[in-house]
C-alpha cells in the first residue's frame, strides 16, 4: 500500500545528536542557501513499532548519523521531512494463510541547512522565546506516527508524524492569522473550505484548526473524518456537480462494489474491467482489496475518471484527494462547459502555471498543488487532480527537475547535476523527498527523452 506523506516539521530532541549541528526546533526558512537532503535507514526487527519513537535505538542512531553528515558537510542544522517503514512480508496473500512479517526498516529524511551568513540567523523565522521570556516549544518532543489500518504485501507502510495537541495549545492563540499559524507550524497537510469565511486546517491526523474570516477561532484535536462527521458540516465541492451528479457524497472511501452499485443504480456496471460508467465521460474504477476478516479479494473503488468524449480515460481524482476548491471549481467549470479548450486561452487565463513538453504534440500545465492539465497538440485532452503535485518543502527541487526534463539532456549532465539520483541503465530514478520520478534514455544516443515518465508520491 502507497500511503502519502504529511509535509509536517517537527522538533526532534536527542541526547546522542552532536553538539555543532541543531535540531531545530522552529521552522527554517533561509532562502539563500540550498538545504541538503540527507537520508539513512536502520533495520529494527520484526516487533510492532511504538507510537513514540524517542526511546527506539535506532532511530536514536539514524539521527546521529545524520547529523554526523550534516556537521561533514558543513551545515548548521536539520530538521526531519520524512518518516517511513518499509516491510518485507513472507507467503501468499490468498487463501486462509496470513503473510509473515519478515523483516522493516526504519527511514528518515531530513534537510541539513546553513544559517543566513549575515548573522548566524534564519530569516522569517518565529522567535525562540516569548514575550515572558520562556522558550517558545512549537513542535512536540514526542514523535508520534500514525500506522495505516491497512498494510499490504511488498507496500509501502508509511507514518506520518504528528504535532501533540498540547504543544500546539502553548503556541496558538486564538485571533492569529493564517501566515502567522504557517510560520509557527509550516503549511498544513489539508485545507478545507467551508464557506467564504470560514476554513479549516488539518495538521496529520492529530488536530484540527478552525478559521473565521481569516483567524484562528477554535481548535480541536479530534478532528472531523473526511468519510463521517466532515461530511455533513462541510460542502466539499465535487467536479460533477455541474451535471447533477453527486457522487462524492454517495459513495465514499474505498467503497465495495456492491455499495457502489446500491448508491448508484443508474450506472452501467462492466465487472470484467472493473468499471462502471455513466455516458462517456465519467468512470468509476474499482481495484482488487484484501479482506482480513473473509481472506479473500474484495473489489472497492479507488478512482473517479472524467474526460472529453471520445478522449482515452485519464485519472482525475481519488475521493480522498483534498484540492483547491476556488480553481478547480471555475477550470473545470469552464473546461467542460468549451470556454477553456485551447492552449492559448488556459495560458492567458492562468499565467502562473507552469508548463512541460513531452514531445510528440503532447504536454501538460500544471496549476497550484493540485491540477494538471493534459494536451494533445494545441487542444486540452483532460484533466488530471492530485493531493499533493508538488511537495511543499520541496518546490525549488520540482522547478528544477522540470527544467530537465523539458529539453533532452545528456544522461552523464543529469547524473552530474542530481548525484543523488540512481543509474538505471535505460533510466535515472530521482527521489526528491515525498516523491520519486524517473527519466528515459535512448539505450543508443543517452540522450533523454523529453517527457516526464512518472510520479509516486509517497
């Protein structure tokens, strides 16, 4: 199972961690001096893993080993950006028999940064103390994660760090605005609107904040579940609203076949394809799940699809997928009502996308985190929603990984450019923190194609 990571920083507090590099304790944001990304991994048996990982051995080890790096190559500081287990399991996942759990790994990430050389100082940066004079705690000293229900064979389970409600108690006041909550506790990992004045901020599933008209009015550390409680407080926006379709409240996540087809009887069903369809543009697409209690494949509907008639099926959106309401809503408005077919009109329309050329007539815009528009040739093909396009931490990498692949560039140039990257022979597979891409080569030239293959977003 590919479970997506939460861009949460958090305050680490080890006692085997080297005196010259910190671990900081608020969030950076030096803007002159590129961070190095840093990774290690430790094995740690095949036990259950505890939610607080300050007393684990090796995660002990994996920090001073990072900041053993980071003090090599000369770096001031660092902060985690990703947490992750990957287990190996043992047997069929058929039949009576459960898989075995033969063995995980622990793995950090973290960004080692230089100080601003002016005055040893991050720019932006909140205040250590507050006005009493006290230290101001902004992240926990417990690190927390949270283990997915559901864990498949050779998947990926992956954790995701939290902030204690209480920590956040201490440095939230109520009244503060929007920028200033995202100086203290970094952007959010979901941001629902629920009217035009009043939002709510998801960090992690550890609590949830409530902003009126722009200030924080309340927080809660239960927050709502996006499938129950959320649902009939907030109007989430759905792109088939416009045909009368109502889907995301009908069907929810990982809805079965048979509750799909009860919700929404006036679908064709195809259970050859696992699919079920209503006119040309709008599919639903099932996948086979495992089910722990009868032991046998269980189809559940992972993916809504919507394209132009006549058009090959792209994915669109998952059901669990948060995404920018205000945009999505006008773009797809206006792409499925014509007013936005072409090129020309979407790039006079959104100036501020960013575009990539694959080649062959095709290319893609992509707006904000969360859309990307697909062409062929000049007009648009479909239209694509992900949770998390770009990760927030991690933007200035995207940039220039887009760059790169834009034009065909010799396989000797990027591996010099990104010596992080792996050799793959007839590819380059880069892991840029919370995703990993990969690039074509021509076996003969080296030369790279000019498109972009694919993304797994952790």
């Amino acid at each position: 199972m590919k479970a997506r990571f939460a861009s949460i920083l958090l305050l680490i507090t080890c006692p085997a961690v080297s005196a010259s590099v910190d671990v900081l304790e608020f969030l950076p944001n030096c803007q002159q001096i590129e961070p190095i990304v840093l990774t290690a991994n430790r094995s740690v048996g095949k036990g259950k893993m505890p939610e607080d990982l300050s007393g684990v051995p090796e995660f002990a080890q994996i920090l001073e080993e990072l900041t053993h790096q980071a003090e090599q190559q000369g770096r001031d500081a660092i902060y985690l950006t990703q947490l992750y287990i990957r287990q190996r399991f043992n047997g069929p996942h058929s039949g009576t028999k459960q898989p075995t759990l033969v063995g995980q790994h622990l793995h950090v990430s973290v960004n080692a940064i230089q100080y601003c050389p002016d005055d040893r100082s991050l720019s932006e940066k909140p205040s250590p103390l507050t006005a009493q004079g006290k230290r101001r705690l902004v992240y926990t000293q417990q690190i927390t994660l949270a283990i997915p229900s559901e864990t498949e064979p050779e998947g990926l389970a992956a954790f995701h760090p939290h902030i204690h409600p209480n920590r956040a108690l201490g440095v939230l006041e109520p009244g503060m605005s929007g920028l200033e909550i995202v100086r203290l506790l970094g952007k959010p990992s979901l941001m629902l609107q629920a009217t035009h004045d009043r939002s709510i901020w998801s960090y992690g599933r550890t609590y949830w904040l409530y902003l009126e008209d722009g200030q924080l009015s309340a927080l809660s550390n239960k927050g709502p579940a996006l499938s129950g409680e959320l649902r009939n407080e907030i109007p989430l926006l759905s792109p088939f609203d416009d045909h009368g379709w109502d889907i995301e409240e009908k069907v929810g996540r990982h809805a079965t076949w048979q509750e799909v087809r009860e919700a929404l009887p006036h679908f064709a069903f195809d259970p050859d394809l696992r699919r079920a369809s209503v006119g040309e543009q709008l599919q639903l697409i099932f996948e086979p799940f495992h089910d722990q209690a009868k032991y046998l494949p269980v189809d559940k509907l992972t993916q809504f699809i919507l394209t132009k008639p006549g058009a090959a099926a792209q994915p669109l959106f998952n059901p669990t997928q948060a995404y920018d309401k205000q945009i999505s809503q006008q773009l797809l408005s206006s792409a499925l009502s014509g007013q936005l077919q072409t090129k020309a009109q979407l790039v006079q329309a959104y100036p501020m996308a960013h575009w990539l050329e694959k080649g062959k007539g095709r290319s893609s815009m992509f707006i904000g985190n969360h859309l990307q528009l697909r062409f062929e040739g000049a007009n648009l093909h479909s239209i694509q929603l992900h949770d998390a396009l770009f990760p927030q931490s991690d933007t200035n990498h995207f940039e220039r990984l887009l760059e790169s692949v834009a034009v065909p560039l010799d396989k000797g140039a990027m591996l010099s450019q990104y010596p992080e990257a792996v050799d793959l022979a007839d590819s380059v597979s880069l892991d840029l923190a919370h995703y990993t891409t990969e690039v074509i080569y021509d076996g003969e030239s080296s030369e790279a194609k000019p498109y972009l293959v694919s993304f797994m977003i952790f």
